[in-house]
C-alpha cells in the first residue's frame, strides 16, 4: 500500500506543537513524542539516580531511558508514544528513592507494589 494510502499514516505536513515542562516543541504528525523532542535537538529530558542525562537510548520502548509525564499519566515511554497536538509532557526523574518491597528490594521505576 503506498503511504499516502495508508489510513493509519497521518500526512507528514501538519504541524503540531507539544511542551515539554512548559516549553513548545514543534513536529509534524505521525511523529513519537521523543521524534519531536529529537528533532527540536532536545536530546535528554531526565535524570538518571546519578544525575547523568537520560532521553532515548534503544527508541524501541525495552529500556525506559525515555520515560516522562504525558497529560498527567506518569511513566510513559516517549519513543512509543505518537504525540497529539497540544501533548503536556513532564520531565519524570529518577533522582527520588524508590519504596522498598518487604523483601529489601526495589521495585522497577512506575511499577506499584501491591
């Protein structure tokens, strides 16, 4: 099927504008969330416990490097999300420590432990 044909593939010319802690990013849609930030030559939008910058690091969803706020739902991978026009991104840190199961480990980073 040739791409223009394609129902489920947005033309590529039709602007959108997300923010990410406040500040405007432009893109075009059909683009994921990190694609736009990316593309604005916004590389990192995290931190790492560390303190190292985190924003894409495998752009296929496996790694998490990418997580962040979208319209107040926490831990979202933005390499996997396609963003909408008007998209509300929050940078999400993981400089914060991370509740202790009772077995003295910690739990993945956005998983609750029920």
């Amino acid at each position: 099927m040739p791409p223009a044909a394609d129902p489920t593939r947005p033309p590529s010319d039709v602007p959108i504008t997300i923010t990410l802690d406040g500040t405007p990013y432009t893109g075009t849609a059909g683009q994921t969330l990190a694609g736009v930030l990316l593309g604005a030559g916004r590389l990192s939008w995290r931190t790492s416990p560390g303190g190292a910058s985190r924003g894409v690091f495998c752009g296929i969803g496996v790694c998490f490097d990418c997580i962040a706020t979208v319209n107040d739902a926490c831990d979202v991978r933005l390499c996997q999300r396609r963003a909408v026009d008007g998209d509300r991104v929050v940078s999400q840190g993981l400089d914060a420590p991370l509740p202790l199961r009772s077995a003295g480990t910690r739990p993945a980073h956005g998983v609750a432990d029920v």
